[in-house]
C-alpha cells in the first residue's frame, strides 16, 4: 500500500498558521497569543488550526524549529567550505575567522529582514518565563549554539574567553538591534555586530596576512 500524496493545501495552511505564530508569539509572547487570534490572521477557524497543531506549545514549538532551521542554514553556508583536517594552523584559523565572521553578517541580515523573528528569539531567550516554552528554546539553542562554538574555537578562540558567553552577547546584540528597527543607529551608533564579534573574540588574534609583500622590490634607476 503507498503512502497517501500528500495534500499541498494542508501544507500551504500550516505554513500560514506558522507564519502568523511568528508574528503573535513575537508580539505577546507564548502567554499573551491566543490560538483563535492566530487562526484568525491565518484565515482559518480555532478547530482548523488545532487539526494541524495540536496544541499551542506544539505551535510555540513549530515557530522555534522553523527559526533555527533558516539559522542553521546559515551556518551549513558559511561553513560549506570549512577543511575537516582538524588542525589549528593560521591558515586554517583565518578562513575560519572569516567564515565565523560572515555568519555573524548573515545572521544580521536575515534578523533584518525578519524583524517579528528578531523579537521572537529576543523574547524567548530573555522575557517569556513559561516553563515549556524555556525547555523548547533550551533544546533547540543550544545545539545551534555549540555550532558555532566550533566554528569559533577553529578560528583560534581560546580558553582564555569565555566563548559561549561572548556568542550569547553576539546573538543578542543582534536580535535587539533588529528589533529596534530605526532606534538601532540611535541607540548602537554605528558600530555592527561584526565588529563587536571582532573585538569580544579576535582582538587577541593575528590579523590576516598582508596583501603586499613585506620587501619591496628595488627601485629602477
């Protein structure tokens, strides 16, 4: 016997409610939503949504995972090229700073263009207090979080820095100018999350090589 086809409509509305969860769960938080007003910006009934998501924690839960698997996306791109030698050269620890560096870009750019998951993640990590919802975030963070502590240790991070603790400033840096929208320039002035990312784990580090060689050849009379 086949499996049944699956129904594209069905997967069209759950993408929907999804998207509509995002935006109230970045709003009120996980207490503050309510299932009939997400099904009503989804344009379905309370009954139709709780077909597709049984509860609103298995929602909450939803909105999360498709959070982190963009954010993981970003990290499998800029990591597409990472070499698996394991071995802690310059070289190796230079593309791997530049690398850690561009996600760091990415990330704010994709925070940027998604504002509502901006204050989503903001909010989960430092507002919403629900239990169930602390265990969701907890269980889908910290794996992301340990990506990219390797990413960091390959470029050279050492012990002497707190590196997770310096990945939370950088992630939460970056979700709170994003959410702030125009306040950001305002209230960070210009600096960016890259650079704060260069200071809190690079500064120690040697800068890439020179573009020009270091003796110049001599001069033609």
């Amino acid at each position: 016997m086949g499996r049944p086809k699956l129904d594209p409509t069905a997967t069209a509305t759950a993408t929907r409610v999804v998207d509509a969860a995002i935006k109230a769960f970045s709003s009120l938080g996980f207490d503050g939503a309510t299932l009939a007003d997400i099904a009503a910006a989804a344009g379905i009934t309370r009954p139709s949504l709780l077909y597709h998501f049984a509860s609103k924690e298995r929602l909450y839960e939803a909105a999360l995972a498709r959070v982190f698997a963009a954010i993981g996306a970003l990290i499998t791109g800029a990591t597409a090229d990472a070499g698996a030698s394991g071995e802690h050269d310059l070289e190796e620890a230079i593309v791997a700073r530049a690398q850690f560096l561009a996600l760091v870009e990415g990330f704010a750019a994709f925070a940027v263009q998604e504002p509502a998951t901006a204050r989503l993640l903001l909010r989960a990590i430092v507002a919403d207090d629900n239990p169930a919802t602390r265990a969701l975030v907890i269980s889908q963070a910290v794996p992301t979080i340990d990506a990219v502590c390797v990413l960091a240790r390959r470029a050279g991070v050492g012990d002497a820095i707190d590196l997770r603790a310096s990945v939370m400033a950088i992630v939460v840096d970056v979700l709170a100018r994003a959410a702030a929208g125009d306040a950001a320039t305002p209230l960070w002035g210009r600096g960016s999350p890259r650079d704060l990312a260069e200071r809190a784990l690079f500064a120690h580090l040697p800068h890439e090589p020179l573009t020009q060689p270091l003796t110049q050849p001599p001069t033609q009379h």
